[in-house]
C-alpha cells in the first residue's frame, strides 16, 4: 500500500484511515477517525472531521461527537474547504476552494461543489449535480440527481425569519427533484418543491412548487412555458 503524501504543518488524529495514493497539502487538519478512499486529493488549509460548534442561541439541538466523515476515492477537495463531521462524500466527487459542507450531509458520485459554496446541515445532494460559485443550500433541503444550481443561489428554510416559538417545528428546507435546474440570484423560499426538469430563471423568487417540466420566471415566479424539449435530462447524453 502506498503512503500518503504529506505537505508543511499537517495534523492527523487519532484512528484516521487512508486508501491508496492520497496526497494532503500543507496545514491541513483531518480530525479523529476520518475515513479517506483512494486517489485523494486534499489542497492546502482544508479542515476535515470538525465537530460542529453550537452557539448558546441556537436552536439547533445540543450535540455530543458525531460519527467521523467519510470521504470516498478519486476526491478532491479544495483550499480552505471545511467538510464537517458526519458528511458523507461519495467517489469522484470535485469540492472546490472555501466550500463548506456541514455535519449529517451526504454527498453523491461526480458531483461538483463550486467555489464558496455553502451546504448546511442535514442535507442531501444526489449524484451528477453541479452547484455552481457561492449558492447556498440551507438545512433540511434535498437535491436529486443531475442538479443544476447556478452562482448566487440562495434557499431558505425559516418562513418566521427568526421571530417567535411557532417557527421551532416548522423548518424546512427546499427539494429540488431529479434534473431541476436554478438560475443564478434566484431564491426560494422554505418548503418549495421544484419538480422533475423544473426549471427556475434568473433573479426569480420562487413562492410555490415549480411543476415538471416548467419553466417559471420572475418576483413571484410564474410559468412562462415549458422547458425545451432538447433541453430535457432524458434527450440529454450523460
């Protein structure tokens, strides 16, 4: 079995497994128990296996040491990206410089996590998805397979923003289904559900479910018409 590669100022700690032909660049910190498939690449300054920290406010519920992260083969993860602990990443996944990937998410094969992008706790992200520089995927959301989230994307999870004791069991985050695509500088508000080759234009704010095979423009959004039919996942060649 071939050794890591280990740049300047590398910690591992305790119980962390390597595969084959992995390379770690400098500073990098892989916390306790961390699991790293074959062929990866983690650059300069990246943080993997952090424990989330809670603040004294949050809502969010108090926990004690998550399962350690997993990261599959032929990754690559970026300069100063932090993948929390609990995240599952699956092989051939590409996670570019200061994204964040937060405790409980999963992560599915060959997708690509743009540059800043922001992936909140308890999410899903399915495989071939591409979720392009600085969009944000709040908490609780799922993303199908073959997802299109363009820069600036925004998604929102909190209908009370922040105000009163009736918001605590009313979170929820958006779902975009199989081949759903978001322009850039769109927002969409909690809950909303874009369906199969939905498809949302840019600087739109989306206030209701997007149907399959739509495609809605505007503040609020509204359909315009269908989607192209050779614009269709299925007419495409993957």
């Amino acid at each position: 079995m071939e050794s890591p590669i280990f740049g300047n100022n590398v910690i591992i700690e305790e119980d962390v497994t390597f595969g084959e032909n992995v390379t770690i660049g400098n500073n990098v910190v892989i916390y306790t128990g961390t699991e790293i498939g074959n062929d990866v690449v983690i650059q300069d300054n990246a943080v993997i296996g952090k424990q989330p920290t809670r603040a004294k406010a949050s809502i969010l519920p108090d926990t004690k040491q998550l399962p350690s992260a997993k990261i599959g083969s032929e990754v690559t993860i970026g300069t100063s990206t932090i993948i929390y602990a609990n995240c599952e990443i699956a092989d051939n996944v590409f996670v570019a410089d200061l994204a964040t990937v937060r405790e409980r998410v999963k992560i599915g094969e060959y997708t690509i996590i743009g540059r800043g992008v922001a992936i909140e706790n308890d999410c899903i992200v399915g495989k071939r998805c591409k979720l392009e520089t600085n969009c944000y995927i709040t908490a609780y959301s799922e993303l199908e397979d073959y997802v299109f989230i363009a820069p600036c994307v925004v998604t929102t999870n909190d209908n009370y923003m922040g105000r009163s004791k009736e918001r605590f069991d009313k979170f929820k985050g958006v779902t975009v289904k199989t081949g759903g695509r978001i322009g850039a500088n769109s927002t969409i508000l909690p809950g909303k559900v874009i369906e199969d080759d939905g498809t949302v234009a840019a600087a739109s704010v989306v206030s209701k479910n997007v149907e399959s095979e739509s495609l809605v423009v505007g503040s609020p959004a509204k359909k315009l018409r269908d989607v192209p039919e050779e614009q269709l996942l299925r007419n495409q060649e993957r």
